[in-house]
C-alpha cells in the first residue's frame, strides 16, 4: 500500500528501512523522504514504522544496523566553525 504518494513510498520501503536500522521518523524521512512535501502521510508512516518494529524479533532488532542520518549543512557549519 502507498503510504507517502508524493514519493511514492509503500508500507514494503518503511518495513524494509526498519530492517537496515531505521528507528525513528527523522530517519525515515531522510531515508525515504516521507513527510517532506505535503506531510499527510506523516500519522501513517509513523504507525507503518512503529508497527514494523514491533514485529521484529528480539534477536532481529539485536542484529539490526543503525542508521545514521548525513548531517544537515547547519550541523556541519557548526563543525567548521
């Protein structure tokens, strides 16, 4: 199902970015850019991860990867300066 039809992401994208460590909103959309352009889909895509998580076994959520979002330009201006 579309979850985010702006960017065309389904329930399938947000469970599988669970599985490479996704934990968080803030991830997602910067992972799939979901709640970027008109954010209606933000309420279902917060349910679509929470329920996605929920349903990983202990020993899959221990072997899960964790996502790093790149830093924004603001963040690394700070660093710069």
């Amino acid at each position: 199902m579309y979850v985010c039809v702006c960017k065309g992401v389904t329930t399938r994208q947000i469970v599988q970015a669970a599985a490479e460590g996704v934990t968080r909103m803030r991830e997602l959309r910067c992972k799939l850019g979901v709640t970027t352009e008109c954010n209606l889909c933000a309420q279902c895509a917060h349910q679509c991860l929470r329920s996605a998580l929920a349903e990983q076994t202990p020993q899959q959520a221990a072997k899960r990867p964790r996502f790093h979002a790149p830093a924004s330009q603001a963040a690394i201006a700070l660093e710069v300066s």
